[in-house]
C-alpha cells in the first residue's frame, strides 16, 4: 500500500513538472531543480525517474494531489490555513523571484499597459495566487432597477475559519508583517493567522514620486481585482495627495479605475492602517449611471461637473488637465469636510469627531480624466448606533457591514451564509420543511404576500428581493437622500460650491 502510495506521489511529482513546462511556468532546464524542490517538500529522499502521464491533470489539480500527500503523511495539519500555507510553499518553487517578474512586467509595458497587466494576471493565476477555482463558487447576478443594473454577489470564496485555527490562534503573538498589506507579505509562509503568500509577488511602481507595489487580489471581488499599497505602512489619508495618486495611477495604467475607500470608519475600508487604493479591469454600475444635472466651478473653469443618478451622493468631476481637476477635487472634498446641514441630519463634526469623508473614484475616458466624489458620513445616534448612513435594522439580515468602495459603485458583496439561509427562505415560500432564520422571517412574508411563488419564479422573485435590499442598502448610505428635502438639500451644498 506504501509502495503505491509512494509511486503515486513521484507520478505525480513528474506529471506537474511536464505540465509546468508546457504551460511555460517553468524552462525544460529547470526540471531537475523543480523535481528536487518537491521531492524535498513532500518529505522524500528521492525519486524514480519515470514518463509523464499521457493526459496530465493540471497543475492547479496536481496541487490538491500534493497536499492530500502530505495531509496523509501526516506532513501537514488538515487545517485550512495549513493546506494555503503549504500550498503557496509549493508554487513557490515555480513562482519566479520579484525581480524577474518586475523586469518582465516592465518590458511587456514598453510594448502596452494591456500587455504588461495580461501577463503579470495570468501569472498570478497559474501560480494559484489568485484563487480562481475558489472565485468561481461566488454566486453572482444583475438586478435591474431606475439607477441601472446593480451587480449583486454572494462571495464564497474565502474559506471558513476551522474550531481547531481559532483555537490554536489565540496563541500567536506575531506582528511581522504589520498588517495584510505591507510588502513584507512578499514571500512570507505564513501561519495560523496569516495567509500564505510564499509565492506572493508585487510590480514596484512609481506614484506620485513615491515606492508604491502593484498587486492582485487573492480572493478577487470583480475583474483583475487590483491593489495599490503604499511602501510605507502608514495610516490612509484620503485629501489631495490621494486624489494625486490616483490619477497618477490612471496615466501609468489608463485601462484600469482606481479608487479609495473613506478615511474615516464605518464609510471607510477594513484596513485603514495601511494607505492603499483599490482598481482593476471591471465596469461598475456607477460607471454608466446618468447624469441628472450639471454644475459649473467658478475657479475652475475647465471642469465639467455634474451630479449623478444614483442612490448615494455621487459628484462627478472631468477634465484632461491633471492638475486642475486634482484642485477642484481638493475644493469640493475641503467644503464637505467641514459642511453641515442639520435639516438632513449631516453634522461634520460632533465633540470635535469628524463625521465627513470622500469614496474617491478614478477613471480614463479617452484623453480625459473622470472622477467621481461619493460623499459620506460616518456619525452615529441612539436609533442607529451602527451609522445613520450605513444599512439600517430593517436591511441587515442582508448585509450588515460597512459599505465601501466595491458596494459604492453598485457591487454587492454579500456574506456567505445567505447561499444556506436564503435556500430556506425557498423553502419557506414553498411552504416546504424549512429551518428558515428568524431575522429573514418577516422579510419572507412581505415577498410572499407580493408574489405568487411557484417552483419556477422561486429562484427569480428571491433574487429580486435580494436586489431590492441591496438597493436600499445604497439609499441608507447617501448623505442626500432622493426624497424631496434631500434633492433640496444638496442642491443647496452645490449652489454654495458654484457660488465661490
């Protein structure tokens, strides 16, 4: 049984070096090196050199064979965070140093941005950073609605976390790497508490005369899911030099948007201890949203401003001249920072807290630059301790965390449990055994007293009511609500920034 085991595992081991050859991961020359990498890494002192099969398996599923391997040999807990450690330790040995892949990064550029940003994502997908057979678990669908169709998303990719790692987790005292963030991740292994990232790599780019890296997103939320992260770890400050940077980001990769979460939390992002951005290669609904009226900027004349139709407050600014548009932004993000209007409830301040921030988003449309300036609030009261304009009671059964960037622009990422808890909300408009949650209980009622569900509109009058949260999910989050008082409301905050 050993014996075949052991044959098994150097088969294997063959099999993925051919196919990492023919992929082109690796060259014909480093075959023997690879072979003895993974003979050392799977707990062998040799191997018997034998033919590739004839239909080799990919790579991706010769690297769940490895690690089957090594859970059997007792090499590895069978724990998720041992198998995503051990895993990247494995594509290590075919994941090229940083330099190799900066330097090939930067001479694919000379030929196109397109090119450079193809060949550094398919990178990272063939060597399993990107998790791309996780990513394609996600549920996902449109939801047409007065604003556009809104993306909505159930993201299952990320793996729960085991009793047995939180556990053992309390244990761990480390603080290398500062934070997820950091470029210290590049190439560290990793442990109970932190991601493998052993074959992790980032493109170093320049941004606004600063070190910046370039990374993807492990557990991508949409299209070539980008990070832009700071060479030093330092706190977020989303003002002017932000919106420098994003720009400056947009001229170096002008296919791509990029955007920052809020500074402040509850608006802001989950890591706001590192200044980093988010983009990619994806068109969110906020991009094709409409534009409801058009403003001019006294001292800024060669900016076309415009107010969005959409569910938050969205201020859309464009022009081809860099510096001007990085100066109005600077105008309209300073009067926000310090604008109040109590007949709508926006307090910039309260005991010397501010409450006003900016989701800034960039992108290139032809020679021009647009940007959008959501605005946002993050203050609290006794009715809603957990933000006036983030998801209220009646929405949170749904999505309860903080909305920010990606849910901005019209992206919904919504918690894994509702692929289990919305299949029993099914059940209980068919009126079939059910073990439905009580907090979607009277939400499922209201569906069922509007529509007639049958076995085939189930699936569609569920997805609906799922958009229709999502929705209001936006709604709750504008500053400036579409009601009568907060058209009126933010009309006068824009007569006041064309005024001066």
């Amino acid at each position: 049984m050993i014996n075949q085991k052991q044959n098994g595992i150097e088969q294997t081991i063959i099999d993925f070096v051919e196919a990492t050859v023919q992929n082109g991961m690796i060259d014909s020359i480093d075959r023997i090196y690879v072979t003895n990498r993974l003979v050392e890494l799977l707990g062998k002192e040799s191997i018997s050199m034998m033919e590739p099969s004839q239909e080799l398996p990919s790579s991706l599923n010769l690297l769940d064979e490895f690690i089957n391997y090594a859970i059997a040999e007792n090499l590895i807990e069978d724990l998720p965070s041992s198998k995503d450690v051990y895993g990247a330790k494995l594509m290590n040995i075919i994941t090229p140093f940083p330099s190799e892949i900066n330097q090939n990064f930067w001479e694919a550029y000379k030929s196109g941005q397109k090119k450079a940003t193809d060949l550094y994502y398919e990178l990272s997908k063939q060597t399993n950073y990107i998790k791309t057979r996780e990513i394609a678990k996600n549920i996902e669908y449109t939801h047409e609605t007065e604003y556009g169709e809104l993306q909505i998303t159930i993201n299952l990719s990320k793996p729960e976390k085991d009793p047995k790692e939180i556990a053992k987790a309390r244990q761990k005292t480390t603080r290398y790497p500062e934070c997820a963030l950091c470029m210290e991740n590049e190439g560290y292994e990793g442990h109970l508490t932190h991601p493998g990232r052993a074959n992790h790599r980032i493109i170093r780019m320049d941004v606004s005369g600063e070190e910046w890296g370039f990374q993807y997103s492990p557990y991508a939320y949409y299209n070539e899911h980008a990070i832009f992260l700071s060479r030093e770890h330092r706190e977020m400050n989303v003002g002017i030099q932000a919106i420098e940077n994003l720009l400056d980001i947009l001229t170096t990769l002008p296919h791509y948007f990029v955007g920052s979460n809020a500074g402040l939390p509850i608006v802001g992002g989950s890591i706001l201890s590192h200044d980093h951005y988010q983009g990619g290669r994806h068109t969110f609904p906020l991009e094709e949203a409409e534009e409801e009226y058009t403003f001019n900027l006294t001292n800024y004349p060669n900016i076309n401003a415009s107010i969005i139709k959409w569910p938050m407050s969205v201020i859309r600014l464009t022009a081809s001249d860099k510096k001007e548009l990085t100066q109005a932004a600077d105008f309209v993000m300073t009067r926000w920072e310090k604008y109040s209007d109590e007949s709508v409830g926006i307090f910039a301040e309260t005991g010397g807290t501010p409450h006003n921030a900016v989701t800034p988003i960039a992108r290139r449309k032809g020679k021009d630059f647009e940007l959008d300036l959501v605005l946002r609030n993050n203050r609290t009261s006794e009715e809603f301790p957990d933000g006036i304009f983030h998801p209220h009671p009646p929405v949170q059964h749904i999505k309860k965390e903080n909305i920010g960037l990606i849910e901005v622009m019209g992206l919904a990422i919504l918690p894994p449990r509702l692929k289990s808890e919305l299949q029993e909300v099914r059940n209980y408009l068919l009126k079939r055994a059910n073990e439905i949650d009580p907090i979607h209980l009277q939400w499922a009622d209201e569906i069922k007293e509007a529509h007639a569900v049958t076995e085939e509109t189930v699936e569609s009058i569920v997805e609906e009511a799922v958009g229709e949260v999502f929705l209001q999910v936006l709604k709750d989050a504008g500053v400036f609500k579409r009601d009568r008082a907060g058209i009126r409301a933010f009309k006068k905050f824009i007569n006041e920034l064309a005024d001066e």
